[in-house]
C-alpha cells in the first residue's frame, strides 16, 4: 500500500514539473497541515465479504420476494458504497437454529474459512432458543424458566463473539436483537415483552464489550401489525418487516461510526 501512494505522488510530481526545477520550500504551518491529508476509504475499489450467521431471520424466512430477508437487501446498501466494487455474500443461517446448536458448529471449525475471509458478519439467534421454553412449557409458561435459560443463552453468545473473533478479530459484527411475536395477538403490554427486553439488554451488553459489534434493536418494528410486517404465518418478518430491518441496520451502523450514509461511505 505504501508503495503505491508513493507512485502515485511521484506521478503527480512528474506531471507538475516543467524543464527548470524551482526550488519550493514549505513554511512550519503548511508542513503540518500536508501532513493532515489523510486517502478516503473509498480511494481503492475494494469487495466486501458479508457472511449470515444465525436462525430464519438471517435466512430469510418469510420474505415473499425471495430478496434473501434483512441480509439480501443489506448487500444490495453496502453495494451502493462509495469504493465498493462488489459484494459477496455467503449465508449460513438456518431455521430453527439455537445459540448452542450454532456455537457447537463454530466449535467444529465447519464455518472457519467463511469467516476468516468476512470483512462483515451479520447475527440473529436467540428466539429458538425462547421459542425452546415456549413449547416445553406451553400450558405452565413462567418468568423464571425464561430467567433460567438467559443465563445459558448469555454464556453461550459470548462465546459465540469469542469463537468468530478468535477467527476474525477485524470483521465487523452485526447483532441483531429478538422481537415478541406474541404481540400481535396481546393487548398492550405483557409479560412476554419484559423476557424479551431482557435478552435484548443481554445482546446490547455484549455488544458495547466488543468495539467491533453493533447491536440493533428492531423489538419496536413488530410490537403490532398495524403497517402489516409479518409473514402469513404471523411469526416471521414479510418483505416490508425485512426493508424496516434492514433500515434500522443502517441507522445503527451509523450511530456507531461504522458508515456515513450521507457520504455513503464504510469508515472501516
């Protein structure tokens, strides 16, 4: 790299020269303020590896313009960078995965090569594993066996963070928070939506631990379906419950100085 911007200067330099060489000189000042000029992250064209980690919400599931969710359309932001020349996306997610069914897979090295190549990597889990205590104790649901898993679900995504950066300690991580799907079938406030804030605390307490993370609430896009965001099974996001994600995604990344999008440009 350096040896590329020194071409560039001497390019330049040849460019301005004429026959007869005048000396120039710079003051103190003018010197310190040379040295202030700093090469856009945009200047060299580069690809960007996006990789999906995760359940049916980075798979995609539900979405009826088959864009690829929350994740197909986050590609399709990044691409419209300045600098950035292509995209490549790998998705692993899949429906139904729990945080420890994926944390055993990392421990596998299964998804080693995919990783160590991202340069960003999108995170859903967690409502499998809520969905978990749901159907085991559908007819005797209580706060405390929530609380109970918590503490498991905690250990484990932080694992999970320790395993991709063990990996990849360079890549930025996306971490999306859960939402109640139950709310479209409860008046006002609820139990459920006390559990759920809970475990998103969790995700965002991780995620202010590791300066590559960003956490990203998107609990408030389906507390109703007023503006229609869920699929017809009334679990999963549709295609507009997708574009609200990837919306709030973009909003968060620039809250934690990861993107300028009135520049439209990655600042890493």
């Amino acid at each position: 790299m350096k040896n590329i911007i020194m071409f560039i200067c001497i390019v330049l330099l040849s460019g301005c020269a004429s026959q007869e060489m005048i000396p120039v000189s710079f003051t103190e000042k003018e010197e310190l303020t040379f040295e202030k000029y700093v090469i856009p992250y945009s200047f060299f064209p580069r690809t960007i590896e996006l990789v999906g980690l995760g359940d049916s919400l980075t798979q995609g599931v539900g979405d009826e313009l088959k864009r690829e969710g929350y994740i197909g359309r986050f590609e399709k932001e990044v691409l419209q960078f300045n600098g950035i020349e292509d995209v490549v996306l790998t998705n692993t997610a899949k429906r139904g995965r729990r945080s420890d069914q994926l944390l055993k897979i990392l421990k596998s090295g299964d998804m080693d090569h995919q990783l160590r190549n991202a340069d960003i990597i999108t995170l859903t889990i967690g409502g499998n594993d809520m969905m978990k205590i749901v159907k085991k104790n559908l007819f005797n649901l209580k706060v405390e066996s929530f609380e109970k898993e918590l503490i498991s679900f905690e250990k484990n995504y932080k694992n999970i963070i320790k395993g991709i950066q063990e990996i990849n300690s360079d890549a930025i991580i996306v971490l999306i928070g859960i939402y109640n799907p139950f709310s479209i079938v409860t008046d006002g406030k609820n139990e459920f939506d006390t559990i759920v804030l809970d475990w998103n605390n969790t995700i965002e307490k991780i995620a202010d631990e590791n300066k590559q993370a960003c956490f990203i609430g998107v609990d408030q896009l389906f507390d109703s379906n007023e503006n229609l965001v869920y699929h017809t099974d009334f679990f999963h996001p549709n295609s507009k419950g997708y574009q609200l994600i990837t919306g709030s995604i973009m909003n968060s990344l620039q809250d934690c100085g990861l993107i300028d999008q009135q520049k439209r440009e990655l600042l890493f």
